[in-house]
C-alpha cells in the first residue's frame, strides 16, 4: 500500500495493529527548537531516529543528548538514533532550529533496556554495482549487532548509490514463516514499511509489488515522503535515471528477529552477477 506525502501532525501513519502492517509501527514527528514531544506504545518497542536536526531523548529517565548530526536531508551524515523498550515513556526535545524524526516500532512483549545507537556504531554495507543498476549502501540503525538486546525490530537507512538504478533486486518476499523439508526456516514472516526521500527532492520512482511470481503485480509512484508498507509479496523498487533514492526502512518480525528473504525463483539466478549481494543478505539476518 502507498500513503502519499501528507501533514500528518506529529501523529502515527502506521499506528499499532494496524490492519494491513500489524507488526510495524511508524510515525514522523517534526519540531521547532525547544519544542517536545511525549509518546509511549504498548506492546512495541521503538527506535526514535532523527532524519534532520538534533533532539535530546530521555527515556523512562535515562537521558541521550544530542542525538542526530544532520542539517538540510539525509545525504548530509550518518544517521543515529535511541532503542526504547516495549511501551516505554519517551519525551523528545528538539534542540536545533527545526527536526525532522523518524519513530520506527515493531510489535514485542518483553521490556529489554534502553541504549543510544552513535554513528560510530552503525553496521554499514555497500553492494550493488553501476553496470547492474544496483548499487546501493545501506546503514543499518539496528542493525544484527543488536540481537541480544532487541527483540523483533529491524531499522536501517537504503541509498541507492548515484543516480538511478534499482534497489531489493532480485525481488525477494518475507511474508511468511516458512521451513523446508528438513526443518530449516527458508522463509520469516517481516512486516515493512518504508519512507522514501529523494534528491533533487522532486525525484521520483517506482515501487513494484508481485504477490506470486509468474503472475502480474501493482506498482505505485513514489516521490519524496512516500510510505508503502508491504505486507506480502516480491517488491523491488527503482528510482529514476538522474535522481538518488533514500529510503527509511522497518522490519518487524513475527517470531524472531533474523530476517530470512525468499528470493523469487524467476529471478533467483541474479544473486550471482550482484557483486556483494549475499553480504547484503547476511547483515539483514
């Protein structure tokens, strides 16, 4: 599903439960200097990510200043960001002249502890090439680094490395928990939900949805602060030739947290002419 740009006044464009992406949550909270903002949701843990500007986090009383290094857009530095465990309060407070921030959540039950996430810390991957029209890097907020200290969340930053080209290619699918006949899981149930920024930002591009191979999808045009949440089927998505791709990504699993991509079988033989695709794959598990 596709969610145009919209004012959505510091309120969830995923809430929880939501009827087609219940694993997932999403809101976007922008603030001017000194303003806050309080939030808590039961039954998800959360990660508040700053697309631009600096804000203070506190966090059931553990404080984590200044997080967030950007100024103009996400292509300015890397990212950073704050866990905040299953239904914790949480008072943001924005410390530059305006922010932009992200807060990406996953259902979980358990309450684990909160900790900041520095651009220090990130687990970054970069894979793709120009001649394959797939080269991309991707900064991983949450990355597998985290996994004894979160419970089902997966939150990473997609960039698609010059101009034009195409990212989750070849198309893959997680929409299920699936096992083959020896047992091992080949597939894992992730709701996803991604936000899309481009640059210039009146860029543009294309996000496919194939629900079973062989068969035709849907595609929707996404342009700078498109939401698509993809609840099941392969999606790769493209942006257009003279234009860069970020997108804001969270996974959020059913019963564990290592992700398991099924890659279509019409398409599967590209993971071998992707130069550092399965290293892609292995940061995402």
């Amino acid at each position: 599903m596709h969610i145009a740009p919209f004012d959505n006044q510091n309120k969830p464009i995923v809430d929880a439960e939501d009827g087609l992406v219940p694993l997932n949550y999403f809101n976007i909270i922008k603030l001017t200097k000194g303003e806050t903002f309080e939030y808590a949701v039961p039954g998800y843990e959360t990660c508040v990510a700053p697309a631009t500007g600096t804000v203070d986090v506190e966090v059931d009383g553990a404080s984590y200043p200044d997080i967030g290094l950007r100024t103009a857009d996400v292509w300015d530095a890397d990212p950073e960001g704050v866990y905040v465990p299953t239904g914790a309060k949480v008072r943001i407070t924005c410390k530059t002249d305006a922010t932009e921030t992200f807060i990406a959540g996953a259902k979980y039950d358990k309450v684990l502890e909160p900790f900041d996430v520095r651009a220090a810390d990130l687990d970054i991957v970069q894979y793709g090439s120009d001649e394959t029209k797939t080269h991309r890097k991707i900064k991983h907020i949450l990355g597998t680094k985290y996994h004894d200290t979160v419970g089902r969340l997966l939150v990473s930053e997609l960039f698609t490395v010059g101009e034009g080209g195409w990212s989750g290619f070849p198309s893959h699918k997680h929409d299920t928990d699936r096992h083959d006949d020896t047992g091992e899981m080949i597939e894992t149930r992730h709701d996803e939900t991604y936000n899309f920024r481009f640059k210039p930002n009146y860029g543009s591009g294309l996000q496919m949805l194939q629900r079973e191979d062989g068969k035709s999808g849907d595609a929707y045009h996404i342009v700078d602060g498109s939401t698509v949440c993809i609840d099941k089927g392969y999606h790769p998505c493209a942006v257009l030739p003279g234009y860069q791709m970020y997108y804001f990504t969270i996974l959020g699993g059913l019963s564990q947290r290592s992700l398991k991509q099924y890659f279509q079988p019409t398409h599967e033989a590209q993971l071998h002419t992707i130069p550092g695709i399965m290293d892609m794959v292995a940061k995402f598990k």
